[in-house]
C-alpha cells in the first residue's frame, strides 16, 4: 500500500510491523520472501536477547519466534515477553522446527497465539500471519472502546486519568508546558427539569463537538463525569489554553438550540498550568484547576477562569513559611 505524499512521492506505508526473532540468516529471507505481499515491515533479530531488546523498543505488532535457538532458547523468550508488562500484549507466533505435542502445548500455554511447524508452507504462513494480524486489530479496538465515552464520543474519564498522570511523568523528564483545564455545563440540572434529559444528552454531544473543533489533534479532551468535563492541553501555558476555551465558551453561549431556542447553554472553565510548589501529582492539578472553576462558578458562571500563578506561588512560599 503507497501513500502519496505532498511532493507528489508515492513512499511505502506499513499497517504492522512485525519482528522476526531466529538465529537462522536463511529463515531470515525466507520469511522476507513469503511475507512481502502482506502490508508489513518486517524487522530481523538474530538472537533471543536481542529480540527482546527490540520489541521493547519498537512494540511491533506481531513476533514470529523461533524456539531453538544458541543462548535464550524461544520458550525463555515468550516466557520473558509475557512477564514485562511493556511486552505482554505483542502477540507470538511460534515457528518451530519440533511438531511434538509437548512443545505445542508449551508454546500456546505462555502465551503464543499460534504455533507452526517448519517447514511451513509459504500461503499457510501468510495466513496464520493474516489471521494473527486481524486478531491483534480487534484487541486493540477493544482496548480503544474502553477508554471512550459512549454518549459524547470524548476520552472517558478512566482514560483521562491516565493520560494526566502520563503527561506529569513527560513534563518532569523535558520541562515542558502544560495545560489543565476542568469544565461544567452551567445550571444543566434546569435545563433537563426544564426540557428533559434528552435535550440534556444532545447539549453534551454538541458540546463534544465544539471541543473536538476547537482544540488541536494534541489536546486530550474527556467526559470526566455527567456534565463535567477535563481537557488536558499539552506544550500550552493557561494563557494560551484561555484563549482556546474562551473562543469554546462563546461558541456554546451562541450555538442556537431547536429544542429549545429560547434558552442558551453556557459553562465555565477553570485552568491551571501549575499548581502550589510545583508539584506533579495529578490530584494536585485537579484540584487546582476545580478550585480556579468554583471560582469561575461563584463569580457568575459563563466564564474562563485561569489560576494566578504569582498568586499561588506566594501562597505556596507562605505555607512553607
Ligand atoms: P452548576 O451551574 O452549579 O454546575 O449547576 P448544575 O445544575 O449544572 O449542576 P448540578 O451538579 O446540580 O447538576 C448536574 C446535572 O447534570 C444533574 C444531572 O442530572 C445532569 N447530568 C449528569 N449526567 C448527565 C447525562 O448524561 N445526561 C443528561 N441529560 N444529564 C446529565
Ligand atoms: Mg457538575
Ligand atoms: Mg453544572
């Protein structure tokens, strides 16, 4: 499959990579050969220690593994790939040149999604490679679909969790910007008393919408709960994170709604791109930013409001004493 890219160069693109991991030069091309037509980049490890190294680095999609091999034998490497959590989910075929049921057994029970004998015909290892591939797809769909919410289409708030506390553990390696904004739909209990829960549910997903318009491919934006909302905006200072969700809070103010066109929606921010002593605990940030929207919420809603951070410091500098 080629992509063109703006040049007009039509460059070679890989849906997988798959890693191969055998001691044997010859099984090496061989298994170039046989798996060209699929749309895989195809990596060569020539040793267990190797393999492991690399399928840590590249996390490919699928491994074919062989067992006999001089030093980690492939059982040691399966059993190795299955203990480090970064590896666990990469799935393993087995190329064996053993078809005793014991090995069989061996393989599959650590782990292998499959387990082929050599020689193995070139069509036949294609299509257990296919089949592998199609499995490894769906698991990571599912995986996907866990993670988002089902009303609004937004990363759920599991989801969200764990991207902050990613995000943290990134800023903390390379100093970089961070934005943390938490948002609530203003007086949302009247207006589903008023209209019904319905017309609650469809403000929600056009709200998404606004989001997923506004804010850039980087931006995490989440269902945190009910009508509340957390957008994690990385490499953004809150200034420039204001300035985002100001142009979202006019957008909701003036969206017009045929439910209900008397009634305008509106909500309030609060950001955050740091909190009291520096800290990068995701419970520090999630509360600063909640305390900046209760201060949106108690000043009369329908507002963007951005911690002071001179402020904080100096609050923070006093409790240190
Ligand atoms: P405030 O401006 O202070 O935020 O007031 P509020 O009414 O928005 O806040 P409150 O927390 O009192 O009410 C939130 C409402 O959001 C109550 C709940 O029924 C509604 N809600 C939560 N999840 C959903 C949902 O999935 N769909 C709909 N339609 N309503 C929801
Ligand atoms: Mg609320
Ligand atoms: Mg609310």
């Amino acid at each position: 499959m080629g992509t063109i890219r703006s040049d007009g160069v039509e460059t070679e693109t890989f849906s997988h990579e798959l890693l191969v991991i055998d001691d044997s030069q010859l099984i090496h091309k061989l298994l170039k050969h046989n798996l060209k037509v699929e749309n895989v980049h195809i990596l060569s490890a020539k040793n267990g220690e190797e393999g492991l190294r690399m399928a840590r680095d590249i996390q490919p999609t699928l491994i074919l593994l062989d067992l006999n091999m001089p030093g980690m034998d492939g059982f040691e490497v399966l059993r190795a790939l299955k203990d480090d959590p970064a590896t666990l989910p990469i799935s393993v075929i087995v190329i064996s040149g053993s078809d005793e049921t014991e090995d069989k057994v061996t393989g599959l029970d650590l782990g292998a999604v499959d387990y082929v004998c050599k020689p193995v015909e070139a069509a036949e290892l294609r299509a257990r490679v296919r089949s592998a591939l199609r499995i490894a797809e769906l698991m990571a769909m599912l995986e996907q679909r866990a993670q988002i919410d089902g009303l609004t289409g937004l990363w759920n708030r599991k989801y969200f969790d764990d991207r902050l506390a990613d995000e943290l553990s990134a800023k903390q390696r390379a100093g970089r910007d961070l934005s943390l904004a938490l948002c609530d739909l203003d007086n949302f209990k009247s207006l589903n008393d008023t209209y019904g829960h319905a017309a609650g549910d469809a403000v929600l997903q056009s709200f998404a919408k606004i989001l997923g318009k506004s804010l850039r491919r980087s931006d995490i934006a989440c269902r945190y709960g009910g009508e509340e909302f957390g957008l994690i905006l990385p490499d953004t200072k809150a200034s420039a994170a204001s300035i985002v969700l100001e142009r979202v809070r006019v957008d909701l103010e003036e969206t017009a709604w045929p439910r209900h066109p008397e009634r305008n929606v509106t909500a309030s921010f609060g950001v955050c791109d740091m909190v009291a002593g520096g800290s990068l605990e995701p419970l520090a940030w999630i509360e600063t930013a909640d305390k900046a929207l209760y201060v949106a919420k108690s000043g009369g809603r329908n507002r963007v409001h951005v911690v002071d951070a001179k402020a904080m410091s100096e609050e923070a500098l006093r409790a240190a004493g």
